[in-house]
C-alpha cells in the first residue's frame, strides 16, 4: 500500500477545502432550517461549486462529476466534510450519493436516463426505503415486512410502511426494498424497486422529529397501500436486493467515515486554538495537562480513523469486498469522531455550548452516526462472528 495521493487529488482537495471555507462556512449562520439550506442559497452555493469543477467529485465524468478512485474520495471529501452544508454544497451527502452509486451500479440504461442523470445534475432528490417501524426491519434487516406481490401483467404491488427514510419529503423517486418471494430467506426473496413520487398508493405520512435533521427533506415516514409499479421499475432484478444494498452501504459506510472525519478534524482545530487562546490558573489552557492530553487523545482518534478508511478503501480497490474492514471503520470511526467533537466542546467550555460555534451542532448531529448505516452493536458481532471463524482449530 503506498498513501502517496497523486498530485491531481491533492490539488483537487486543496481547491475543495478552499471553497468550503470561503463559500460554505460562511452560509452556515443561515442554515437553521431543517432542511440545511434555504433553496435558494443551496442552488446558488451548488451552482458556484459546478463553476469551480467541484461538482459531484464521486461521480463519472460522463455523468458531470470528477470520476474519482475511491481512494481519491478519501482525500476530497474529508474536505468537503470540513462543513455539514459542505457534502450537500458538492452534490456528494446521503442519500443522493449513495444512490447514485447505486443506480450506476445495477441500473438499465433507461432507468439511468430517467433516474441518474437527472440526480446527477442536482435536479431532483432521491430517497432511500429500507429501514421500518416495529416489528419491521431495524437493524435487522431480515425482518422486512414490506411485500410486493406480482400482478399478471408482471407489473408489482407494494404494501408495507417504512420510516426514517432520509430525504423522503419531496424527494423525486423512491427505492424501496421490499420482499418479493416469501418463501425463502429474505437474504434471497427480496428486491429492489423504483417508485416515482406521486404514485397512487404511496402515502407520505410525516417527517420523524429527531436530533438529525439538517437534510433536504428530512427523515420520512411512508406507507405503501397496493402502490402498483411496473416490471421496468424493480432495480437490478429480482432477489438482488440484499446483495445490492450491500453493495451500496459498504462504500456509503466509508464515505460517511470520510465526512465525518472532516467535521471532527475542523473540530479539533478549534479546540486548540481556544485552548491557545485562552488562559486560566495561571497560564493558557494549552499548557496544563490535562487538555493537552484531550488533544494528543483526539490526534490519536484522527490518525487512526484516516488510516483505517484508507486501507478499507484500498482494499475495495483491489476487488476485496472488505466487508470486515468496513464494519471495523464503522464502528471505530462513528465512535472516534463522538470523542473527539466531545473532547473539543469540553475544552471550549462554554464558547463550545455557546452557538457562537458550532460545535454544538457537531455534537447533535454526529451523535446519530453511531445508529444509522449499523448500529456500532450490529458491527461488533459482525467482526466477532469472522474472529471466531478465523481461529485455528488448535491454538498453540
């Protein structure tokens, strides 16, 4: 493994750090709506990025973005990170992203006319339907309950309820995982499908209130009641639904990873130059001990979640699912960037509770990324059951 990023990427996350701290950051006083931005100043913020060859950078040229190596997402978006606006400024934040991969990934040709490319510009939002309400699918997923029987004409019928589906209020289409065969085990008997807003049957119930909600469209609660679809609109086949949406949260898992690595980093500097800054018992904060500690601890935290989402991410690159690695990344990650944000708002004192800053929000927000893409427990067993397996039958 060489960690020599290649001078086009190193210019290009340079140029990304620049814009969001001169067209991003400064938007963020103005972001107290629930969906982040209000319109306007969104598409204005968008449209510098796409003047500036920033747009998309995840995205294949072909589809207007940077067509970037997952490694080189690494670097760009710790930078665009940098600002919970900065993802959605870049067209680079959940779901789109994730959605985008995966329409590119298993979609036909006309479901990427129809879906993609318009995503891809930035004109419409997208959402994605998995997780359900008691005693639906959690952080279980196997215990889906959406169903989608087939009609005669081979069109599908979907009924079920879903809930924290993120950006499902206004957003232009759906995909909604559901079971299409319930007489095998649903790592095999489910499916994914694309269902377009406004279609008979699909009933935006709410948004659910949360501590996370900073996204264009918030998290939905939906229903679908006898939602009819047709054949041309299930996404990659039927029975392709688990493996797909693995396909799309292992790397959807990393580049949270690299996000949130941005905002806790940007953290961390504000940590210390307050802790440069101001003084008490004496002398600056920087020079007792005991924040000097919180920061070494926090670089510790920094050092290691980079490395591991390199190494994850060049492992995919290799071909390697690195289903392990990401799980790993995940936990530890989610997990590294809460203590680091925690440690930054303690030494700040009561400029960091303050709103002055907005390591507040930092802390609200990120709080969430130890639940959502697999709670850190879920993972925990994942990497458990492989440590397990991967013991020799007699240890010496």
């Amino acid at each position: 493994m060489d960690f020599t990023l290649p001078e086009h990427i190193t210019a290009l996350s340079e140029r990304v750090r620049a814009f969001v701290e001169d067209e991003v950051i400064p938007l963020e006083s103005q972001a107290k709506a629930a969906d982040g931005l209000p319109p306007e100043l969104l598409a204005a913020v968008r449209q510098k990025a796409k003047a500036a060859g920033l747009w998309a950078p995840q995205l294949p040229v072909e589809y207007g973005g940077q067509g970037l190596d997952l490694t080189g997402i690494c670097a760009v978006f710790e930078q665009a990170g940098r600002s919970l606006l900065g993802p959605l400024a870049l067209h680079c934040s959940a779901p789109d992203e994730g959605n985008m991969h995966l329409l590119h990934l298993a979609a036909t040709p006309e479901q990427k006319e129809k879906y993609l490319r318009p995503l891809a510009a930035g004109d419409i939002r997208s959402c994605f339907a998995m997780t359900e309400p008691h005693p639906g699918a959690g952080a279980d997923p196997t215990m889906i309950q959406t169903t989608a029987a087939q009609r005669g004409d081979g069109g599908w019928v979907i009924n079920g309820h879903k809930w924290y589906a993120t950006g499902g209020d206004g957003a232009a289409f759906y995909i909604v995982m559901a079971r299409t065969n319930p007489d095998v085990e649903p790592a095999r008997g489910c499916s994914l499908f694309l269902v377009d807003a406004g279609t008979p049957g699909l009933e935006l119930v709410r948004r659910v209130p949360g501590l996370g909600v900073r996204v264009p469209g918030g998290h939905a609660e939906l229903k679908f009641k006898d939602c009819a679809v047709p054949a041309s609109q299930m996404l990659g086949g039927e029975g392709r639904g688990f493996p797909l949406t693995q396909q799309r949260l292992g790397p959807a898992r990393l580049t949270h990873c690299m996000r949130w690595i941005g905002i806790a980093q940007r953290a961390q500097e504000m940590a210390g130059t307050r802790a440069k800054e101001r003084s008490a018992f004496g002398g600056p904060l920087a020079g007792h001990q005991a924040v000097q500690w919180m920061l070494a601890d926090s670089a510790l935290d920094l050092h290691a979640s980079r490395l591991m989402v390199w190494h994850a991410a060049w492992k995919i690159q290799q071909g390697d699912q690195a289903r392990q690695e990401t799980s790993m990344c995940k936990v530890f990650v989610a997990e590294a960037i809460n203590r680091v944000i925690d440690r930054a708002l303690q030494i700040c004192g009561a400029l960091g509770v303050s709103t002055d800053l907005p390591l507040g929000d930092f802390y609200r927000e990120a709080r969430l990324f130890r639940i959502y893409d697999g709670p850190s427990e879920v993972h925990r067993m994942v990497i458990a059951r492989q440590v397990l397996k991967r013991l020799p039958s007699r240890p010496r």
